[in-house]
C-alpha cells in the first residue's frame, strides 16, 4: 500500500514530526471504504511516529480518523491516544487527537 511517499515536516509548537506524505491523487485515496481507511491509517502508523486527526483528514481522506482507529483496536492494534496542539492549513491552532501504534501493538 506505498504510494510513492515522501518526506515532509509538520510543525506544531515546539513538536517536530517527520511524517510520511502519501500520494492524495492515487486510486487507493480515492476508495472511502472503512476497510480502506483503516488500511491507510494502519499503513502510515506502521512507518511514523503518530497520526493526528488533521493529518488524516487533509492527508489519507479519512474525515473520522476516531472510528477507524476504534474500529482498528477492536480488529487487536493496541493504539493509545494523546491530546495535543495542532494548526490547519489557514493557521488556526485546534486540539486534536494524536494517535501513535504502540511497540508490540500489532496483531
């Protein structure tokens, strides 16, 4: 499920995270499926760090990341949640859920 990543930076505060960029014109983001979007959350939380909910809006076309992260929990992904700051594309500062897959937290 790789498509073409490429490094970007995403600065909040004084938190810098190195995340992966996925290609947003490819086939596989344009599938809204459930199955699909938790694939692409599942996807990315394997290869970064974390995943905010803005991040998986803007960037893996997930507009509920919390049900898909549920969702990928009950299917035995251990995936805790931190609260944290983060800015849109206009800016503006928003709390959001952060969401990282812990060591040992795959099924």
């Amino acid at each position: 499920m790789k498509n073409a990543p490429t490094v970007s930076s995403q600065s909040t505060n004084n938190n810098q995270l190195e995340q992966v960029q996925y290609n947003t014109d490819s086939e596989n983001m344009r599938d809204l499926s459930a199955a699909a979007q938790r694939a692409r959350i599942l996807d990315y939380l394997q290869n970064n760090r974390a995943l905010t909910t803005l991040y998986a809006r803007h960037h893996l076309n997930v507009m509920h990341p919390a049900a898909r992260v549920m969702e990928l929990r009950k299917h035995g992904y251990k995936i805790i949640t931190n609260r944290r700051e983060d800015t849109d594309s206009k800016g503006r500062l928003h709390r959001v859920a952060e969401y990282v897959l812990m060591p040992g937290g795959e099924v």
